[in-house]
C-alpha cells in the first residue's frame, strides 16, 4: 500500500476511533447551551465518566459477565455524569452566580472526585465494549482494524440529527429554546426556566459521561488519569464552532477526532519533523475557530439569546 | 432584561477562550498532590532518630510502569530499620515539584530528597539543592556534571539498555518482517539509548531489521500511544517496544493488533498473555535498600562517602529481564540468554565501531568502543543506522 493511502487511512481510523469522546461532550454541551447556560465543567463529568465506567465494569465483571458489565460501566458513567450535572445545574441557577466559574469549580470536583475514587483501578484490566467487525471483508489488517466500530459511536452519531429534530420540531425543544433565548418569555408561557435548565444540564451531563465511557471503555480503553487530555474543554469550544447545531457538532467532532491521529501518522510514514506541531493541531484549531468566530460586529447566528446572561431573580 | 445586554457574546466568547487556555494549562498538567505519609505529625521536629527520605513520582504509584517500578523501590528502602519514606505522587514537572520538595524538607523534616522524573533535575532540583546544602538530592538519570552541579546532589540510573539490547536480541529472532517499532515519549538521550540497544540487538541476529520509532511528545499521552501503535501495526510492523511512562496502552493495543509485545519499567506479560516476549524492567530495590542503609549509617554525598554517580546494568542488579513469554522459540531464548551472559560478564560491548548514524554522520570507526559507563553515552543524540526516525522535533 502506497505510504499516502496508509496515511489517509490511518486518519480516518483515527477519527472513527477518537471522536465519539468529542461528540458526546460537544452534543451534552448543545443541549446545555440551547437552554442558556454553559457548562465548563464536562471535562471534570468526561473523567468522572471514564473513572465510572471503567470501575463498574471491572468491578460487575464476575457477576453479570464479560459482555453486561461494560454496559453496566456505560450506564454508571451517565449517572454520575447526571449526578455532577445536578450540582452545577442547582448552583449556576442561584442568584448572582456565573455559571463559567461554577463551571470551573465543577472542572475541579470531577477530576478530583475521579482521581481519588479511581486509584485502585489504574492497574486492573476491565473487560471493553463490544465493537463491530465491518471490516471483515478486506484482508488487509488495516482496513480490518479501522472498521471495528464502538456501538456508542453509532449512538452518538444517532444522536446528533435526533436533537436537531428535537430542537426544531418537538414541544421539549421549544421549551429548551425558550428558554435560552428569553427566559421571561418561557415564564410568561408558564415554563420554569429553573426546571427546564437543570433537565438539560443534566441530560448534557449525562451524555458526556457517556463520553468518557468512550474513552475508557472503547479507545484507548484504559483508566489514567491522564485519559482526557483536555477533551472535554475543546470540545465546549467545539459547540460554539458548531454554532450550536447538533448536526455540525458531528462534523466538528469527526475533524477534532481526525487531528489527534495525525502526528503519529505523519511519523509512521518518515515524515518525523515537526510533530510536536501536528501534536498541537487541535489546540490550534480551537484557537482558530474562536478568532475567525469571534467578531466584534455582530453576535454569533444560532446563539441562545440568554447565553452568559445574569440569573433573573 | 436591557441591563443584561451588555454581557455581550464575545464577551462570553473571550471568556471562554481564557478559561480554556487556563483549564489546559493546569488541567494537563495533572496536579493533585496525594502525600501518604502515614503519620507526618508524630516526629516533625524530634524525629533525629530516623532518616526521613522522600520521593516524588511524576504519575500515578501504580501505573504499570516508570513510577510503580520507582514505588517498589521505596518500599523496599522503607523496610531497612531506621528509615522512614514519604511519598507524593501525580507531582508535575513544573514549579510545583518545588513545593513539594520544600514541604517535604520543611514541615516532614525530609533529608534525602529522591525526585525520580527526568524533568524535575533543572531547574527545580538544582534551585532546591541550592537553597537546602544540607538535604542529598538523588536524581534518577544522566544529567548530572561533576563540578558544575552542586555538592548535594547525586545521580543514579542503570544501564537499562543492556535488559533492551538483550530484548532486541529476541525480536529480530521472532520478527517475520524484519521491521520493528518502537512507541517514545520524547527524544532525550535515555530514551534514544534505548531505542539504539534494542535496535543493535536486533540487528545483531537480522542485519537487515529496522526500527521505526514514534514520538508522541509527552510522558503520558495515552491517545497518542494507541495511534502510534495502530499505524505501526497498519504498516506491516510486528514487534512493539516503548519507552512511555505507562506501557498498558501500547501492551494492550498491540495485543488486541496480534503483534509481539516488549515491555518496559515493569513486568507487562498479564497485559498481552500471547505477544509478549520479554520485557526491559528496573530492579531499584536493590539499589534503594543499599542507599537506605547508608544513610541510616549517616553517610551522605557531601562528606564523599556517597558516590555521586551511580551506575550498573545487568549484572549489578539495576535492571531485569522479563520472564519470556510463551511465544519465544527455543533458539531465540538461547540467543537472549546467550547475550545476557555476554553483557554480564563484561565481553560484549554494545557500542562499538563501526557505527553510524541514520543520517550518515559516523559515531565510531572500526577500532572505537564506547564502554557503558561512558560519559558520551548519556549526551546520546543521534539514532543509529537501520532506526527510521528523528531526534529533531
């Protein structure tokens, strides 16, 4: 095989592969940002997530099985990710509170919680997810290994026109983006902006703990500590890129997958200068997409009009 | 409603954008101090009677790896009478490693200092042995010089490129391709020293072999390292090595690839039960126990009863092989065994002429040999002749 049809393929293994982290934190954020709040603190659910669900995992393996039990990790991760999201949802709602401080408190509570619950499962191996041979086909290992797909991949990528759909033609989502755009607009309708919020943030919370199952339980399928690298918060800058569009969410996430694979596929073949640049990419396009998104003339287009606003009483 | 106007989006945008960089910045840095000193507050002051000794571990304890072999070492030292360890892990290589030596000398009244990370030395290290004349600092790896660094502080490391040369032995015997690879975390002499050995002993048993070695950049990147590994496996290669602080990553994808498995730091054989084949492993308890032992007899660095420099390989007992795996053939095992005795013994010299570099550059002409224990070895930066990559970021 020719080293740039390797290479090509070795990126788009690398997307399929590293971008269902993204997705769902940037998807959880979406409904959370649609609602009118940001939550900063998906980076502290993501490594609660993983913790969660690598635990769980290897802690039901002898009872319900090598093929329930990450399952089981998978539903633990939402939970505590809900769990997180309930804090942040009841505190960023208080009075004369900002909710990108609480979000960072809640940065530093997750990754705590989730460093100090998880020591004991950094060494032991969990049992990992189940994933789908399409690649059965081909004979080359490589095709092979790029189309073993995750399911909770396929859910995410479910996920993102299902929201669009939910937002655009469904009561709920009126709801939510009633209240994101103008509160006392939901309360004359006699919606509880309080409520409505605190259902969202959690249902973010709750699919961004799923992420981190992703990255614990699927690839790289390990706990550490230092598993997120920072995915969490990229992927929070990620939803403004993807204006708030659940479809291009999907996009955005498939691309900021894509870069993560691309310096150690440049070095795999012979182009082994400047990968601490390729290692970069994806801090560089987060960079990028702030500057070009962020004009000084106009807001964003697709902006919940509440985003950032103070707490009505 | 018009008075909540002014939070504009960019604002929020720009706020974002700060709490981002702000969250990375100490995010990625990993920073969650977790001393376990059992019972710091018993002998702060009055504790004269025993030697209190503290260690510093970049990552987690038990990690499967760099710090968890470290950690076994210290609790090793712990178990010689008259010593007592505390511990601090998760310690970033940045100015905080300067608190954490501070609180260890200051409030546990800690008097040898071992922080184990390559990037603590300078210039954290340095500050601290500086401001503490008084506290021995042990520094595991080659950057310490004879008469620009301070009287304080020491070095040790092993010669843990002979275990990888040995490694190197048996994967150019189990290889089918000839083409290895080799999974690094940055290019620092230690780490190309490795890579060279392993690549020498390799070509020892197939001349034509090659190494193909990724950088990921970091320590603990284990993203990368599972990419690095799967575009390794996607080129044909199939025996993987590393040197990263954690190896479960790379053992762990490479095995679900069907690849052949050397490890590092420590044992990995119970993460790829089918490719391992042998493994490169520190053995610090030995040196930590004879360290332990000398301080307890009030030896130290400043009075010269300390070498500054410590150094062995295999045959001083600073570093181990892997038991081998099931996959090793009979004539492989041999061959490993065989250079292993060499290596012991003193006859085999794994650097020696004539040796160039992959880019062309001579290292040594035929009647040149650099012994282990030269200085020249531990500025190591080039890649020998059949690895395929480069020390230039």
């Amino acid at each position: 095989m020719s080293p740039f049809l390797t290479l090509l393929i070795g990126i788009l293994a690398g997307t399929l592969r590293g971008s269902a982290p993204f997705l769902f934190v940037s998807l959880g954020e979406c409904i959370t940002e649609k609602s009118g709040k940001i939550n900063l603190g998906l980076e502290g659910t993501l490594l609660m997530g993983a913790m969660s669900a690598y635990g769980v995992s290897y802690l039901s393996a002898p009872t319900v099985g090598e093929f329930w039990a990450p399952w089981l990790g998978v539903a633990a991760a939402g939970i505590s990710g809900m769990l997180l999201g309930v804090i942040h949802g009841w505190l960023s709602q208080q009075r004369r509170v900002n909710d990108v401080a609480t979000g960072i408190a809640m940065i530093i509570l997750g990754s705590g919680l989730a460093f100090f619950l998880g020591k004991p499962f950094i060494q032991p191996q969990a049992p990992q997810l189940l994933t789908f041979d399409l690649g059965g086909w081909s004979d080359s290992s490589q095709v092979q290994s790029t189309l073993r797909i995750s399911p909770l991949f396929l859910i995410g990528v479910a996920i993102a026109p299902f929201l669009h759909w939910l937002f655009r033609s469904t009561r709920w989502g009126l709801y939510i983006r009633a209240v994101g755009d103008s509160p006392q607009a939901a309360l004359a309708m006699g919606i509880s902006p309080f409520k409505v919020r605190m259902l969202s943030i959690m249902a973010g919370s709750f699919l961004a703990g799923i992420g981190g199952a992703c990255l614990s339980l699927y690839y790289p399928g390990v706990w550490t500590e230092r598993i997120s690298s920072g995915q969490g918060l990229m992927a929070v800058a990620l939803v403004i890129f993807a204006r708030w569009n659940p479809i291009q969410c999907l996009w955005a996430s498939l691309l900021f997958g894509g870069t993560q694979a691309i310096g150690p596929a440049f070095q795999s073949i012979g182009i082994d200068s400047y990968y601490y640049l390729f290692n970069v990419a994806p801090y560089v396009l987060t960079l990028l997409i702030m500057i070009i998104t962020c004009s000084p003339k106009k807001t964003l287009a697709g902006s919940p009009g509440a985003l950032g606003m103070e707490n009505e009483d | 409603m018009s008075r909540s106007i002014r939070f504009s989006r960019r604002q929020v945008v720009r706020g974002l954008l700060a709490t981002t960089a702000f969250g990375a910045a100490t995010k990625l840095s990993g920073c969650s101090p977790s001393s376990e000193a059992g019972d710091d507050t018993s002998s702060a002051a009055g504790g004269s009677e025993e030697v209190i000794v503290g260690f510093i571990y970049v990552g987690p304890k038990d990690d499967f790896g760099y710090n968890q072999a470290h950690a076994e070492g210290a609790q090793a030292m712990a178990a010689v009478p008259g010593i007592r360890i505390i511990e601090e892990e998760n310690v970033p290589e940045t100015s905080a490693v300067l608190e954490t030596m501070r609180s260890m000398i200051e409030i546990d009244g800690a008097t040898v200092i071992f922080p184990t990370s390559f990037g603590y030395f300078d210039p954290y290290m340095l500050e601290m042995a500086a401001e503490f004349p008084e506290v021995q600092f042990f520094h595991a790896g080659g950057l310490y010089q004879e008469d620009i660094h301070p009287n304080n502080v020491g070095s040790y490391f092993g010669y843990i490129d002979e275990a990888q040369y040995v490694s190197g032995v048996v994967a150019g015997h189990m290889s089918e391709t000839g083409q290895l690879g080799f999974v690094a975390a940055i290019p620092i002499p230690q780490v190309l020293r490795n890579i060279n050995s392993f690549t020498l002993g390799a070509r020892s048993i197939n001349p034509a072999a090659t190494t193909q070695v990724i950088f990921t950049g970091g320590w603990a990147e284990p993203i990368k390292e599972a990419e690095a590994t799967n575009s390794m496996a996607d080129q044909g290669i199939d025996v993987i090595n590393c040197h990263v602080d954690s190896p479960k990553v790379v053992m762990e994808t490479a095995e679900e690839r069907g690849l052949y498995t050397v490890g590092y730091h420590a044992n990995q054989a119970p993460l790829a039960p089918t490719g391992y084949l042998t493994g490169a492993e520190w053995d610090w308890e030995s040196i930590y126990t004879a360290l332990g032992q000398q301080f307890v007899e009030g030896k130290t660095l400043m009075a010269g009863d300390i070498d500054h420099v410590l150094r062995g390989g295999l045959a001083e007992n600073f570093c181990k092989l892997s038991p081998y795996g099931p996959a090793v053939t009979a004539e492989a095992q041999a061959d490993g065994e065989a250079a292993k005795e060499a290596l012991v013994n003193g006859d085999l010299v794994i650097y020696k002429g004539e040796l160039d570099s992959n880019d062309g550059e001579a290292i040594l002409a035929a009647d040149e040999e650099y012994e282990q224990q030269n200085i020249e070895l531990e500025k190591m930066d080039w890649l020998i002749e059949g690895v395929k990559g480069s020390v230039g970021s």
